[in-house]
C-alpha cells in the first residue's frame, strides 16, 4: 500500500504557499504552489501509481491532491514537469481532466522525445516535438499563478530537458538536487551529462541563498530517520555533499562518473520515459482496446 505524507510550508505574503505530497513508494516529492492573493495554483511532479507487477495503474496518490485542491477551493493554472521522469509515471492528464489546467514542460523535451523515440523504436505516429504538452518553457520565460510570478531556469545534466521553476522565493529543482546529505542526480541517463549538470547547479546557487529549494524526491541518506524535500540554497552550497563549499567541477564528474557507472536503473525507468514522453498518457490502445509497453532488450 502506497504510503504518503503531507507537508504544508509557511511562507510569506508576498511569496506562493506550498503543500507538499510525498509517496515513499517512489520516493517523490509532489507540490501544490498556491497564490498568496488569489485561489490560482499549480501543481508539479504528480504521481500516478504504478503496479510493475500486474501493469496496472490507479489514481491513489493524484486523488489526495485532487482532495486538496477541491478542498481548498482552487482553480488551477500549470500542471507542470521539471522533466521526463524515470522513476514514477506522471499524472497530469488525469489532474488536467478533474481539475483543469495547462501541462507544461522545458522546450529541451524534444531532444529526450527523439532519444527515447530511437530507443523503443517508436513509429512515426509518435512524433518528437513536444505537441503533446500544451505548452514548451524556454530558458528564463516567465509564467503566472494569479498575482505570483515566476520563471523557468534551464537546468539540464541529469536529462537535457530538466527545468527548475521559480517562484517568488520558492525553486522546484526536480532531480538536480537532493537533500545536501545525498547529493546530486546521477547523469548516465541517455542524454545526461555530470559536467552540464555542475553547470546547472551554479544557475541554482546564483539565487537568493534564503530560497526555498523543493526536492523531486528524498531517498533517506544513511543515518537519517526521516524524509525531507525542503532546503535552501544557503544550505545546499554549503553542505552538499557533492557540489557544496571545496568541491570543483573536476571532483563532481569524476565523482559522478564512477558513482553512475555502479547504480542500476530505476525500477520503472521503462514504463515511465514511455509514458512521460507523451505527456503522462499511455500508448495509443492496439485493435483490443489496450495500451502495451515495450521492454527494449539489453539496450540500456
């Protein structure tokens, strides 16, 4: 059963008011930002449950931000992605059917599209240029949740495609950090690169250092008993402890090099690039009326 845990976070007037959804079954962190002056959200990384075993899929944990979001009285603008997952399958076109809203993403999804289109040997139906999203961020455009401004930092390194969304004082980083005792996302992902990714983090660290940083996902580092998905910039670059305070560009991609070369892929890598290329939906269903996954052999 997927356990979860919700967070609300103070915040100032003048900045967005976040709730936090964890689901420990995938280690992801889900966010509602709201509109300190208005009932606008968005909400970012959503997760729609996956059962690799039995292929089935079920709404448990998008309902409990459905839940919050009707609770609250809340009309959304963004259902957004900091990138192509590849660890949980994302929910947004069930949230955009319950609650409305425009997906977005970062314009780079079209390189991840034709690399993955490659990959599973996808046909021409498919096509890899981001038409499925309803709207493509370019690197510093601005968006809107009522009165709350933001903007979208590219980030890539740990996909070409990773975004980090600014809000007020608030940056959803996706996986280019994680808490400062775990580090950093790894880069051996077709696409990835450790040198852009160190790259991508000075973007992060050249924010205000009392912004708040909110994680895609805490894994627990070793002697720490409980889950976290919030830091802040002051934090990260002092403790992080692969891009913190004395660790150049050279250490981070050989440390990364070699800790990439020994890590297994995700559990749900497969179902969930195919599933997050298009957007959160599913293949188109054959003649019977049902949507099939590929499992490309001794190709990753």
């Amino acid at each position: 059963m997927f356990k979860w845990l919700k967070r609300r976070t103070a915040s100032a007037a003048s900045n967005g008011r976040v709730t936090a959804f964890f689901d420990e079954a995938t280690f992801t962190a889900s966010y509602v930002i709201r509109d300190p002056n208005s009932d606008r959200c968005a909400l970012l990384d959503t997760v729609m449950d996956y059962d690799p075993k039995s292929g089935r899929t079920s709404t448990n944990s998008a309902d409990r931000i459905v839940d919050y979001v009707k609770s609250e009285n809340l009309t959304v603008d963004w259902i957004l992605e900091t990138h192509a997952h590849a660890d949980h399958l994302s929910a947004a076109p069930y949230l955009k059917e319950r609650l409305g809203g425009m997906i977005g993403i970062g314009e780079h999804i079209r390189e991840v599209q034709a690399i993955f289109k490659d990959v599973f040997h996808l046909d021409d139906t498919f096509p890899a240029d981001g038409s499925q999203f309803d709207h493509l961020f370019k690197d510093g455009e601005t968006l809107s949740i009522g009165t709350l401004k933001g903007r979208a930092i590219h980030t890539p390194g740990h996909t070409p495609a990773c975004l980090t969304y600014v809000f007020g004082d608030a940056a959803f980083v996706g996986d280019t950090l994680f808490m400062p005792d775990f580090g950093t996302a790894r880069c051996d992902f077709p696409g990835g690169d450790a040198s852009t990714l160190f790259q991508s983090i000075q973007k992060i660290f050249a924010l205000p250092e009392s912004t708040r940083i909110f994680l895609c996902h805490d894994y627990k580092a070793p002697g720490r008993d409980t889950f976290v998905w919030e830091t802040t910039v002051a934090d990260q670059k002092n403790r992080n402890v692969h891009v913190g305070t004395g660790n150049t560009l050279e250490d981070f991609v050989r440390m990364r090099t070699e800790r990439d070369a020994r890590l297994d892929m995700p559990a749900l890598i497969l179902p969930s690039v195919q599933v997050n290329i298009r957007a959160g939906r599913l293949p188109p269903a054959e003649a019977n009326g049902v949507s099939y996954l590929k499992i490309p052999v001794n190709r990753l």
